[in-house]
C-alpha cells in the first residue's frame, strides 16, 4: 500500500474516532443533567422517582429541624408557590431564611426529600438596582 494513502486512512479513522467519543460525551452530560426549577415550575412538572434541582428563597418562618432532618420550604424569588422538603446533610453556613439556594430534590409521594449533601446557598448580589430618580455615577 501507498505510505501517503496509508496516512490518509490513519488520519480519517482517527479524526472519526475523535468526532464519536466526543458525542458520546455531549449526550452523556446533556442526558445525565437534572434539570433547574423553580417551585411553581416543580409543582407543575415533577414527576415521582426522578431528580430535579430546585432553586428559590427559603421561606421566612419555616426552617425547623427535627433531629438531622431539616424541614424548609423554598419560595418562587418572586413570592407566590411555596414547595415545602426536608433535607439532611451538610448545611452551609450562609443558610438562613430569605437567602437563595439550589438543593436537588426528589418527588416521594406528595413530598420533595432533598438529596444529601446537596444543598448550596447563593451568595447576595452586591450590585442592586438604584432607586427611581437616583443619580448614577459611572
């Protein structure tokens, strides 16, 4: 066989190669992904046995703890569908009422259990909306 036709074939079979591990991994990060609700889209959507990752304000009032479950519930940032779960696991320090959190939870029943060790608290924005009629300095 020819060395430059040899090349060639070595070249096409392994860009080949390159090309299908790499949709391999596209669809196992797209397919293995949960994805990220808020309470009135979990409502609507959840389905029982299956992950979702549930982003929201902990309501004011409702965080309790029971031995090492927590019980809380998780608010639409802009008030209105609360979904109330209990959790175990580590808590982040930041954790208090009023602040955003991402926890995965599950749908058992008529109840959203949080997966361990899975709950993480967003840091506050530092940048906020200036009031109507207030200057800006840029």
């Amino acid at each position: 066989m020819n060395p430059a036709r040899k090349r060639t074939m070595r070249l096409v079979v392994a860009l080949s190669a390159a090309v299908v591990l790499a949709s391999a991994l596209i669809y196992t990060s797209f397919s293995a992904a949960s994805p990220a609700l808020t309470p009135s889209q979990l409502v609507h959507q959840a389905q029982a046995g299956r992950s979702y990752q549930l982003t929201g304000t902990v309501v004011h009032g409702s965080v309790h703890r029971l031995g090492a479950v927590l019980d809380f519930s998780v608010e639409d940032r802009v008030g209105g569908t609360t979904v109330p779960l209990a959790y175990t696991g580590t808590v982040p320090d930041p954790f208090r009422e009023g602040r955003e959190v991402i926890v995965t939870v599950e749908k058992q029943g008529a109840h959203y259990v949080g997966e361990r060790n899975s709950l993480i608290t967003k840091c506050p924005s530092k940048f906020k909306t200036a009031p109507p009629g207030e200057k800006q300095n840029y």
